[in-house]
C-alpha cells in the first residue's frame, strides 16, 4: 500500500477501506508497524489475542486494540464510517458539517458532531513548524451576529492571526482566541507559532511593542486606510468569517473551528497526503472523551 495516500480519489479511498476489518488493519500498521511495546510494561513480544487485530502483551497479559490510546478509542459506530468523516474533513475544500456528514453517512447529527470534535482536537497544530520569513500579525473579532454600531458585541471574541507571506500571496496560517489584545496574550501565541528570526510586521498597537525584545525583526507599522498595507491579512481574516458563518453559523467552539480552518488552509497547497496526515495524528493525540468536548 503506498505510504501517504497522494491526493486519494473516493473510489481509491473506498477500494483501499471497504470494511471496518480494513480500517482496523490499517491502524494496526500505523500503531505497530515499528515493532510492537505493551503499552502498560513496555515487553516487545505479542500474540494473537481473540479479536483480529488485537495483540497480548506475552509478558503481562494485557491486550490492546489498535485503537487503543488513540482518538479511534471507543467510537461507538462502525470504523469505516469514522475513516469517511476524516476523509471528508480533510480533503474536501471547505470541510463538512456535521448536518452534511450526518446525511451522508447516515449517523445521527449528534454522532458526526461529537467524533468531528475529536478529529479537530488533532488538527490542532503541533507548534513544530513556526512560520518563517515575512510573518504579519493582527488581531480582529470573529463570531456573534455582524450588529450595526453602537448595539454592542458581546458574542464575539476577538482572534488573533498571524500569516506567512509567500511572494504575493500566503503559505500557512495560525490563529487564537485571546481574551484581550495584551502584549502577554499576543506574546503567548507568537512564541508558539511564529519563528523568533522571521520578519514580522504588525500594526501600530502598543500591545506588540514590547515583543521586540524577543521578535528583533519586528516592524510596526501603522495602518493605512483601508488597510492597504495588510491586505492579505485582511482577506484571509474575511475568508475565515465567511466560512464559519457558511458552515458553522455559531462560534461556541470558535478555537476548535480556528485549528480546523488554518489545517486545512496549511495543507491545502500540498494536497497530498492530507487523508493520512490527519489519521496519524489521530493515532498519536491521546483519546478524548466526550464530555470533555461539551466541557
Ligand atoms: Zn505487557
């Protein structure tokens, strides 16, 4: 089987995963493929246990699924259709709600819109590749009804944006939800996604002024009208708007839709290898149960 599933059409992705058996088969590759340790000694020596695909620690007994420790843990319906919402989520253009992936794969809505939060747990970015060269920053609020002035806004939340220029365009994108434009929260997610060398441009707000000391190539730069001079900014900002009003229409869970927006974004000039991308994160993010998500 080849390795990172190039761009993967539907009918490969459904000869490659007809069955749950194939699904199972393949995370078990994924998981042990390197050889295999017990997760609660460490032995490296297994056999067969009961259900396919499970192995036995020959040490201490303990049998693992190859879902086990892994975001797959516990789905209550068929893997196959689990292996569809992420190849849904991750190669479809603008993702899929979970209305749409309800009616396509016919689960309750309930069942797609828990399970897409935990894939989107795993879009989460991994802060290992911070974005370099020509980086900007700004903030904007994002979510709540677009209100005419002076009647208040107290359903959204501001977000900051940093991008990564690439000649006239953008490569990749980053974006959190901050509870005020400080130089500490600013400073927070700059240090997280942002390399300490890379030429960052912001506006003039006082909250970035102190982040010279860490950022030695930042430039302030006050805004033109109409923002002439951060008009990439603004259209990735506008873009990330339009498609949480088409697709979510609400922002309660506005960061986890923040990292499912700048995954795809990220990935989207190398399509390629985004199906499998996203199911190893799956198999490396830890599980997380579903009340954790309505938390
Ligand atoms: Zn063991």
């Amino acid at each position: 089987m080849e390795a990172r599933f190039k761009s993967l059409s539907i009918f490969e992705f459904q000869e490659l995963f007809p069955d749950d058996a194939a699904c199972l088969a393949h995370l078990a590759r994924m998981k042990w493929g390197n050889g295999f340790a017990c997760r609660k000694c460490g032995h490296g020596r297994y056999c067969a246990a009961q259900k396919p695909f499970n192995r036995q620690c020959t040490s201490c007994h303990y049998t693992e699924s190859p879902t086990a420790g892994t975001l797959f843990h516990k789905v209550k319906f068929p893997l196959v259709k689990a292996f569809w919402i992420i190849y849904y989520l991750s190669t479809s253009k603008k993702g899929m709600s979970s209305t749409e992936l309800s009616r396509k794969l016919e689960l309750r809505q309930k069942t797609c819109w828990g399970f897409k939060h935990k894939v989107m747990t795993a879009m989460r970015s991994s802060g290992k590749h911070p974005l370099e060269g020509v980086v900007e920053v700004d903030e904007a609020f994002v979510g709540g009804q677009e209100q005419a002035r002076g009647r208040g806004n107290k359903k959204k939340r501001l977000v900051v944006f940093a991008i990564e220029r690439k000649g006239r365009g953008v490569s990749r994108l980053y974006g959190k939800v901050i509870p005020r434009a400080s130089s500490k929260h600013l400073g927070e997610f700059m240090d997280a996604v942002v390399d300490k060398r890379a030429r960052v441009r912001t506006d003039g707000w006082t909250g970035y002024m102190p982040l010279k000391g860490r950022f030695k190539a930042l430039v302030q730069e006050p805004c033109q009208p109409k923002g002439a001079n951060f008009k990439e900014m603004h259209r990735i900002i506008m873009g990330f708007k339009g498609w949480l009003r088409g697709v979510h229409h609400q922002a309660v869970h506005l960061q986890a839709y923040i990292d499912e927006y700048c995954f795809r974004f990220n990935r989207s000039f190398m399509h390629e290898g985004a199906f499998q991308n996203l199911l190893d994160r799956m198999v490396a993010s830890p599980p997380r149960p579903y009340n954790t998500i309505l938390a």
